[in-house]
C-alpha cells in the first residue's frame, strides 16, 4: 500500500522535437515531428499507478513501465491550432481510503506560416470597404497590392491595422470608385515562417434612382453609379 507523509512525487514532462529534446519551446515548427514524455516513480507497486493526460483529443498513446519508472509518451505532428495549448500529464496513486495524485505541464508554442480568413471580403457603400484578417507565429504583416502594385494611406485610399491577438492582425482598406472599376485588389501577409495572398472580389457600380418633377409637373428619373 502507498503511504505518502505529504504529496506524492511529481512527474516530470519533457518535450521532443524530431527525436531530440528542446528547452526552447519556441524551436518547435508547424508539421513537426513532436513528442511528449512524461515520466514517474513506481514507488508503489500494487496497485500500480496510473499516468492520464488531458488536452488530448485523437493523439496516439505509447507507454511502457519498468521497475521504477513509469512512462507515458504523446506523439504527433504539429499543427497550429496547438499553439498556445497546455498539456497535463497527471500520475494517480490508488491508495486504500483516496487518490493521490500529482501532475506536471508544459505549453506548447507553434511557429506557423499566416493563415488568411476566409471571411476575408469587400462591401460597397458610396465607398468600397475591404478587410482581410491574418493568423500567424510569429505575428505575421499584412499588405494591400491593387492591380499588382502595393497600396500606402493616400487621398483615395484609406488602411487601418487591428491587433486581434498575439497571433491574429486585420487590416480594413477604403477604396474610393475610381479604383474599382478595373482593378484587382490582394491581400498579403507574410511573417518569417512563410506568406498567404487572396484576391479578393470587388463588388460592381450600384445602379441608383433618383426621381424628381419637372416645371410641367412630369416625373423624372435619373439613374447613376
């Protein structure tokens, strides 16, 4: 049987990446081979204790125990939607009257090329307003190119920078109608993990009526763009 005076020994997590172990967590890249140990003490034997991890969905388990060593290992390959998420290893000891248990954890920290959102778009008003939004490790930047040429803050066009979080950044541009006629407006982003582009489709003229009476009290009405 377990006897514990105060807390049970704490399990230890250790991070590899491509089969060798890093201290640096920001070392570890989108696609990444990445492995997760966590290690214990056996200091009971019957019945033996247990290692669970949690923030775990779908990740294949690999474990193996020796005399006095309990090993539980996570591996996977990196994406980005890890970055940022902790992971618990937790060792339970089953005593007679209640549980012990102690865990240790480590955040893990994706570098990862920019992602534009799809919901990236364009409306028109009297002017056109486009947004494009960005995801990326290191934060990534964002660039307006209009018919293949980059776009500055000017007379006819107006760009504004949003900070979303550490790693998401949008960028809003106003174009006034002259530029959206023929023009093809893209997005780029780009941080030292790689670069994203989408084009982005400009909505058409807006046919408007505008109606009035003439000196002979006849209506007439004028349709513009």
């Amino acid at each position: 049987m377990c006897v514990f005076q105060t807390l049970p020994p704490k399990p230890t997590v250790q991070l590899y990446v491509e089969q060798k172990e890093v201290q640096d967590q920001e070392e570890v890249l989108e696609g990444s081979s990445v492995s997760l140990r966590c290690s214990a003490e056996t200091l009971c034997s019957s019945p033996p204790p247990t290692l669970t991890w949690s923030s775990t969905p779908r990740i294949p388990l690999s474990e193996s125990s020796r005399l006095e060593e309990l090993i539980s290992d996570l591996n996977f390959s990196a994406t980005h939607r890890q970055h940022r998420v902790t992971f618990t290893c937790t060792i339970t000891y089953q005593l007679q009257d209640e549980n012990k248990t102690a865990q240790d954890s480590i955040r893990l920290h994706v570098q990862y090329a920019p992602k534009i959102s799809p919901s990236s778009s364009c409306t028109r008003t009297d002017v056109t307003l486009c947004f494009c939004e960005a995801d990326g490790n290191p934060s990534p930047e964002l660039e307006w190119h209009l018919s293949g040429r980059p776009v500055t803050n000017s007379s006819n066009t107006f760009i504004s920078e949003e900070r979303l979080s550490s790693t998401g950044l949008r960028s809003s541009i106003t174009l006034h109608q002259a530029f959206t006629h023929t023009s093809t407006l893209q997005c780029f982003s780009r941080n030292t993990r790689g670069n994203a582009s989408q084009q982005l489709q400009l909505p058409s003229s807006v046919e408007r009526e505008f109606q009035f009476c003439d000196s002979s009290n006849r209506r007439t009405s004028i349709i513009y763009k």
